[in-house]
C-alpha cells in the first residue's frame, strides 16, 4: 500500500462507538413455603460439599531390620569385574 500526499494533514476518523446490549432480566423464583433460602452473602454454590481432611502418610520404623554387618553386595561384583579384567588381560598377552 502506498500512501500519496501530506499524511500529517489527513482527516482522522474514528469508529462509531459499539452498542451496549442491556443485561437480560432474571426471573423471580417462588419457593414453596418451609423451603430453605440460600444466604445472599455466601459466595458458595448450593450444592457445596467440603473437601475431606488431608490425610499424609508417615513411614514407619522397619520392623526386623537389624544393623547387621553383612556382607556387602558391591564388594563381590567389583572384586569379579577385577578378575575378569585380569583374565581378560593375560588372555591378550597369550596371544602374542
């Protein structure tokens, strides 16, 4: 788009202003005599149940868990992977 002409002397048009619609009119609701009436100042729905009470979990002590001074797992696998790298070692070495 090209413009032609002093911009600054162009006549600014503004936008008629946008309709307002007015808000729709509720109807009135009869409630049989004896019924309950909602509060006006409470900002909850009438069909409102509160959330049941947060329940957190907490561990317990193990039971039969001695401290025992066992013999640790990672101790056999990296005296293994030792061997085989010794085995492994003289194997290539025999080779030659």
């Amino acid at each position: 788009m090209r413009v032609v002409g002093d911009i600054p002397l162009m006549p600014t048009l503004l936008p008629p202003p946008t309709p307002t619609v007015p808000p729709t009119p509720l109807p009135e609701v009869a409630l049989p005599e004896g019924t309950a009436t909602l509060d006006p100042n409470s900002n909850r729905p009438p069909t409102f149940t509160p959330p049941a009470a947060v329940v957190r979990p907490t561990l317990l002590p193990a039971s039969g868990a001695a401290n025992s001074r066992g013999f640790p797992p990672a101790i056999l696998l990296i005296s293994l992977f030792v061997l085989g790298s010794f085995g492994m070692a003289i194997n290539l070495l025999s080779r030659r």
